[in-house]
C-alpha cells in the first residue's frame, strides 16, 4: 500500500475506515479521508467527533484500533524519518513553560535533522515575541507563534494543528493565521487545521474535513462546496423531494420549507427559490442532520419530511 | 537530546549540588574530630585493657550528625520520588511528550538518553554521599562492623543500587500512571516494601549464615561485636531450640545464676550470624539484585513508553 506512486504523488493524507477506541467508546470510527498536497486544509466538526484523535493517528502518538492511515503513503512510524516529515502542533501549545523560546529552538537543533532555527527566530523577532523569556511568562498568542515557529523550523511536509486559535483572542487569532499564511505560501507544505469554529480559520484554509460523530461528512475543495450546496425555500411539500439535490437538513414551516442541498445537478423546479450559503450554514446544516439522525434512527435523515 | 535532558534537570542537580556541599561541610570536621577522639580513647584503654566502654566516648555531642548520616538512607527512596517518577509522567500531565515525541527523535532514544543521564546523576550523587558517610562511620567499624541496618545501607555500593533501582522504580510507575502525585506516592511506596522485604527476607539468606554454638557464660568469641548476628537461641543438650527455664533451674532468680544453671546442664547458645569479612560479598549480592530489579523496570518502563497513546 505503501509503494512509490503513492507516496509521491498520492495524496498528503489517507485514512480508510479508520477508528480509535478508549475502553468501550470510539472516540473515532470509520474515519475515511483524503487530503490533497499542497492544500491548507481546515478540519471541522462539533466538540467529541474525533478530530484530534485523528490528529494524533496522524502523527503517530496513537495508534489506530481499527482501519488503516497513511502519510504520503506511509503509516505513522516511530521513526526518525517519518517524524521528521511531521510538524505537529498539539492542542494548548505545550511548551516546557520553565525555557525560552530560544531554549526551545536550541534544543529543537538536537532533536531533529533539518532545523531552521534562523527563520523562527526572525518570524518571532518581528512579532516582538521575547525570546529569552521562560515561555510561560509569555501571553498565550506570543506562545502560540512560539509553538508555531517550532513546529515550522523542522521544515515539515505536512504540517498538523490542533485547534491552535481556540484559546486566542481575535487579535493573536489573526496574527497566528497570517503566520500560518505566509508558511504556506510557498506551497509545498500541506497543512491540516482543526477547529470547531469553521469562520476562525476559514479564509486561511482551502480544502474543507468535516467530521461529525466520528464520520467524514465533506472532504472537498471549499469552492467547490460552496458551489455545491443551496438553500432551497418554497411552499412545503411535505414527503416530496427534491429531483436532482440530495436534503441535508430541513427546516418546515406552516407557509414555507427551508431546505439545504447538496446538488448534483441544477434545480429547475420554479416553486423552489434557489439562495446561496455561507460555509458555516453549510457546516451547521450537517451538524444537525447528524444529531437528528441520531435523534430519530427510525425515521432517519429528514428528508421526506 | 542530552541538551534537553540538561535544561530540563539543572535546577535539580543545582540543589543536589548545594545538598551535597552542607552535608560535606557538616561531616568532613564532624569526621575529623571524632577519628581524633577515637584514637585518642583507644590509646587511652589499652593502657588500661578495658576497651568496653568506647562507644560512649566516641559519639558524645554527635548525635544530631549521626541523624542526618542515617537521613541518607532516605537519599535513594527521594531521589526515585523526584527524579523517576516525575520522568515521563510530568512530562505527559504537562502535555511535553506531545512536544517532544513528534520531533525527529524516536521514543527509544527520548527514553534510552533521559533515562540514562538520571540513572547516572542518582549514582554519581549516592556514590559521593556513600563515600563520604563511609569515611566519617570509620572509627565505628572496628567496634560494630558494617554489616548493622544503620551502617551497611548506607555505605559501599549498595545505595548506588537502591538510588538506581529508585530512579527506574519512578520512570516505570510514572509511565504507567502518567500522572505526578500518584506516581511519586506510589513510588514512594513500592520503594519501601521492596527495601523492606529485601532487608528482612532476602538478605539474611544472600550468603548461608554461620552457625556456631557458644558457652552461654563467660567471653562472647572474639570478634563477635562486629557480626550481624541474625538469631541468637538457647538451645539444651541435645540440641533442640528451648525457651521455657527447665524445673532443675527453676530455683535460679537472678539472670546470671540460672545461666551459670543452664550451661552446667549442658545448655548452649546458638548464634546464627554473618562476620564482618562478608561485608564485600554481600553489598555485591545485594547490589547486583537491586541493579537487576532496575533493569527489570527500565524495560516495562521501555515497553510502555514505545507502545502506549500519547
């Protein structure tokens, strides 16, 4: 699986049917995603639904129960040569909170083979960060940058963050992701982002994960999602569908039924009015056909309603 | 990797330092006045031939030094408690192993180089305290031998043992744990039983013991104030371990009559001991297993580091 086509021109990442057990409870199951090169992709679901249990599969801190995950063809090693390949920016930004940043980049040289530690200290000079301070004393956005930079000096090929803004005010949450930004504009480097606020991160990111109850809902490109989802509004129907448009969720009213759509072809019908929707409704629009469907497993989706 | 290992342990060996300099600066004249003493009383009674009394010369006004020289004992046990346990499970209640085990270092040698430099650390620092507290127990020895609790675990090799068998103790309980307190309780904890049951159970029977019957009255054997006497029995003629005073003695009150009763008769002590030329043998063997029971840990300790979550 892991031969020479795949690991060079596959994609960044690959899972199939992948899940992770704590005790009794998947905290992630039958997990399949693809996740191009080159992409900034955003990793988006509700609180629980395994993103950084996928995360940590990705990186090799655990491993899978069931299923299988490859990177640029590899499975997750304990290796020098896998890890190398790897930034991984765990959730809160552990830092040893007694060194400094510049501590950390000293040490950073010795445990791994490519490090830049001219760059970040550059990057972190012009955010003003101190970088002789323990990194404890530092504000959480000055950390952030910190972790960043170090998970960036390694020089990976896929770079891996755990809700890095969610802890951040919206100032430091800008300053990180135009930092992130200019990282990814040369273009090699893929970057895997999770939130569970998709407009945190949305303008960095464009390739969109969303993973509901330990599932994959979308795995595309955001343009191409925003292209393919409508909202529907027009007189209710109810038990009709919609030819052409799968139902996502559905919203019934006494005068009018509101429904999202994925698409697969134009809808002609003239009863619907035909509005466009902002990624975050799209993404909200799956989060509740999710808890509905787990609301009502007898009735299912709510799409014939 | 030693560049972290040495940022994360400086404040420690810091204290270490400063630790071992006031216990030198407390023994080293401590050491000096009591040989003085020492050499001083023996001159003294074997002009006269009556040697019994030394004890009590030699230690007057040292009894707060003798404490802190039997404090090292607990020098080992602290060290597992605050240099092993906090090893790996503080570093993963601080969420640090996350830092570090996704850099391009495997866990082998994450673990192999932390481990190794505090295995090292713990010796060298219970190598200087055992040397230190063998140079000022000196003069005791030739009264009491070396082989007593308060002498023999806390000189020779056998605390470089304890020390590292501590250290591994603490790195495989805080990889099993993974959380701080629990991990420097329980270590504190499974140290002592296994030093408990080591002393009790396993020493006396590292080297089969000496058995000798002696005259219950008259001269103990010579030497035998040096001995780790590990029972010391009555038993009657023909052999058989007694404690009840037979009816021919029965008349006898004071403690040295009915002796003097009980030898006529034929009775004998019965001293299982260990001499004091056995001292080398048995801190090798009781190294060696300390040692043993360290490698033991450090490879549970390796098995959980390399194959559980983090």
């Amino acid at each position: 699986m892991s031969g020479p086509a795949s690991g060079a021109s596959g994609p960044a990442i690959r899972t199939a049917g992948v899940g992770k057990r704590f005790g009794s409870a998947w905290a992630l199951r039958g997990c399949t995603v693809s996740v191009p090169r080159g992409r900034v992709s955003a990793l988006v679901g509700p609180n629980g639904a395994g993103k950084t249990t996928l995360l940590r599969l990705l990186v090799g801190l655990a491993r899978p129960t069931a299923g299988e995950v490859r990177v640029f063809g590899e499975a997750p090693a304990q290796t020098g040569a896998f890890l190398a390949g790897v930034g991984y920016l765990a959730q809160e930004a552990p830092m040893y909170r007694r060194l400094s940043a510049f501590e950390h980049l000293a040490v950073g040289a010795h445990l791994n083979r490519v490090w830049d530690a001219q760059e970040a200290r550059e990057r972190l000079a012009d955010l003003e960060v101190p970088l002789d301070r323990p990194v404890g004393t530092l504000s959480g956005g000055q950390r952030s940058q910190v972790a960043l930079a170090l998970a960036l000096a390694k020089r990976p090929r896929l770079l891996l963050l755990d809700e890095p803004v969610a802890a951040l005010d919206p100032l430091a949450r800008r300053e990180f992701l135009a930092s992130l930004a200019m990282a990814t504009v040369s273009g090699d480097l893929s970057v895997v982002l999770s939130s569970h606020l998709v407009h945190h991160i949305e303008h960095v990111c464009d390739h969109l994960i969303l993973l509901a109850d330990g599932q994959t809902q979308i795995s595309d490109d955001i343009d191409t999602v925003l292209a393919g989802h409508r909202l529907l509004v027009g007189p209710p129907r109810p038990g009709a569908g919609v030819p052409g448009a799968t139902v996502i969720d559905a919203t019934d009213h006494h005068r009018q039924s509101r429904l999202v759509v994925r698409l697969t072809r134009p809808v002609l019908d003239p009863a619907w009015h035909t509005e466009e929707l902002s990624l975050e409704e799209i993404i909200l629009a799956y989060m509740r056909r999710r808890r509905s469907a787990i609301d009502r497993p007898a009735t299912g989706i709510r799409t014939a309603s | 990797m030693t560049a972290l290992v040495w940022r994360l342990h400086r404040a420690q060996v810091a204290v270490a330092v400063v630790l071992l300099a006031a216990l030198t600066a407390v023994l080293i004249p401590s050491g000096i006045h009591m040989a003085a003493a020492y050499h001083q009383a023996l001159a003294g009674c074997a002009a006269t031939n009556r040697c019994t009394s030394l004890q009590n010369t030699l230690f007057q006004g040292d009894g707060l030094i003798l404490d802190l020289v039997l404090a090292t004992l607990a020098v080992p046990a602290l060290l597992g408690m605050f240099v092993g346990a906090p090893l790996v499970a503080k570093e993963d209640e601080d969420g640090t192993l996350r830092l570090v085990w996704t850099q391009a270092v495997t866990r082998r040698a994450w673990l192999g180089v932390s481990a190794g430099w505090t295995l090292l650390g713990a010796a060298v620092i219970t190598l200087l305290i055992s040397a230190l507290v063998a140079w000022w127990h000196q003069p005791e020895y030739g009264l009491f031998g070396r082989l007593l609790p308060g002498a023999f675990d806390i000189q020779g090799s056998v605390p470089i043992g304890y020390a590292v068998f501590g250290v591994a103790l603490g790195i495989m309980i805080g990889s099993w744990v993974r959380r701080m307190l629990p991990a420097v309780a329980i270590t504190l904890a499974a140290f002592a039983v296994v030093r408990g049951v080591v002393f009790m159970f396993v020493r006396p029977h590292l080297l089969a013991p000496i058995h000798l019957l002696a005259p219950l009255v008259g001269a103990e054997p010579a030497g035998s104030t040096t001995w780790w006497i590990i029972t010391r029995e009555v038993v009657d003629a023909g052999g058989q371990v007694t404690t009840t005073v037979p009816a021919v003695c029965s008349a006898a009150v004071r403690t040295d009559t009915v002796s003097n009763c009980l030898a006529a008769h034929g009775y004998q002590s019965a001293v299982t001991y260990q001499p004091d030329s056995r001292y080398g043998t048995l801190q090798g063997l009781e190294t060696g297993l300390f040692l043993a029971l360290a490698v033991a840990c450090l490879a549970v300790a390796y098995w959980l580091v390399t194959t559980r979550d983090a």
